[in-house]
C-alpha cells in the first residue's frame, strides 16, 4: 500500500503539475487569441480592407492561432509531437483528397478575395450567366439577374474563366443599328438620325458619335450608330434612341426593307 500510495503521488506531482501548466496556457492562450484577433479586425477596418475578405482573413487568422495553442497544450502534456503531427498530417491528406472539388473552390474564393476582378454591386458575365455580384463567400459568389433570379457560381471555376464586368468603367458604347431600305437616302438618314443624337443631352461628345454604313445588300442597308454615355444610361438611351429613331424614319418617309422574292412560271407544255 505504502509503495502505491507514492506512487499516485509521485504520477500527481508530476503530471498534476503539467496539467496545471496545460490549464494556464489554454486560459491565457484563449484570452491572447480573442483580443489579437479583435484586434487585427479593427486593423483590417482601419486600413480599408473589402468587406468581403475581412471575416474570411479573421477566420483563416482564427483556426491557425487555435491550432497552435492545441498543439503547445498537447506538448506540455507530454504528448509525443511527432506522432501527433504524423496522425495530424495524414488526416488532412485524407480531408484533402475525399474536398477536392470544394478545396478547389476554396483557392478560387482566395484568388477572387485578393485579386478582386469584380465587386459585390458589379454586373458580370461568366460562364454563360450574367447578373449583379450579391454577394462573395469562399466557395460561391452569388449572383441576382434582372428578372430576379439567383444563381451560385462556384469560385473554382470562376477564378480560371473569362469574366466580362461592365461595372469597372464609367462610360460604355452604345451601338444601334438601322436597318432601311436601299432606295432611301443615305444623307437624309444620317441627318436624321443625328438631330436625335445632339437632342439628347446623355450622348457624351467624347468620344465622338460615329454614324457608318456597316451592310450594304439587295434591299437594304444597315446603318450602325456608335455612341457613348455615362454607365447607369446604358440601357434607357439605348432603348430610347432606338424608339425614337422609329418615329422619325415614319415622320419623314424613311422606308424600312421590304423582301421580294420573284416567282417565275413556266407554260406547261401541253
């Protein structure tokens, strides 16, 4: 009894002792952990860093310092890191081969964070959809369209494609053509179809307007108006020009294309 009785009090001391230790780093780690990493928030905020990245950054900062604490904690008990790091390692090739595909995501979400081709308010197009960015997670970006749809892009893919944004300039081309007919004349067309341009205040200066014969066939010409605007008048001076141009050509005879097709008979021979 004497020699068990010292020996539970020789394994208390011992080991009571490091698990004490174990105890005060654990405590003192999770208080280091929680004010460093508010701290680093209110970093990120001060130095303007996008919405979008900061939680993911906190969260990437959060497990790496929670890791590390587990790992000092295991090593105070005693533990042998080796074989710790050795099960540890294996574990996560496991994870890693069974998520490819949302590890794959996951880097395309770290790309598209940091190298930011679009913003959430932007409107793309990729991968045959196009819409206004919602919103940027790790694996997805979400998108809204303009009848109201949502559609989940995985970032995988979406960081290695082509991205169309039409958010990131100030000023687009607007391009209209007018289809006519071959008898009208082209310099009353062009007359036309430029007093609509100089009475609308939207239509920039710079660049130029540009009023050019683009198709010439049997019984039509094609006349491609090319004009600039300000981004948000894209569309509204785009569907306006076109109207109006409508009612100018009707105004002043412009006549539109009509297709004819010959029919040619042969008497039967009888």
């Amino acid at each position: 009894m004497d020699s068990i009785r010292e020996m539970v009090i020789n394994f208390a001391v011992l080991y009571g002792l490091k698990l004490l230790v174990a105890i005060i780093i654990l405590v003192v780690g999770t208080w280091i952990i929680k004010r460093l990493t508010r701290i680093i928030h209110n970093l990120m905020v001060r130095k303007g860093i996008d919405e979008s990245l900061r939680p993911f950054l906190g969260s990437i900062l959060n497990i790496t310092l929670w890791v590390l604490l587990l790992v000092l904690v295991i090593a105070q008990l005693g533990v042998e890191m080796t074989s710790f790091i050795a099960v540890l390692g294996s574990a996560g090739l496991a994870i890693g081969l069974a998520l490819q595909g949302s590890l794959s995501n996951f880097a395309g979400g770290v790309l598209i964070l940091t190298i930011k081709p679009f913003r959430v308010g932007d409107y793309i197009e990729a991968q045959g959809q196009g819409g206004t960015v919602h919103l940027i997670n790790i694996f997805n970006t979400v998108l809204k369209t303009a009848d109201n749809k949502t559609i989940y892009l995985p970032n995988g893919p979406l960081a290695s494609t082509v991205v169309v944004n039409y958010s990131v300039e100030s000023t687009r081309r607007v391009e209209l053509l007018f289809t006519v007919s071959v008898n009208n004349d082209i310099g009353k067309v062009r007359q036309l179809i430029q007093e609509l341009i100089n009475k609308d205040e939207r239509v920039l200066q710079e660049p130029a307007p540009a009023i050019v014969v683009t198709n010439f066939a049997e019984h039509a010409i094609t006349i491609s108006t090319r004009i600039w605007c300000n981004r948000p008048d894209y569309w509204a001076l785009l569907w306006d020009m076109n109207e109006r141009a409508k009612a100018a050509f009707e105004q002043n005879g412009i006549a539109l294309p009509v297709p004819k097709r010959e029919v040619l008979s042969q008497p039967s021979s009888k």
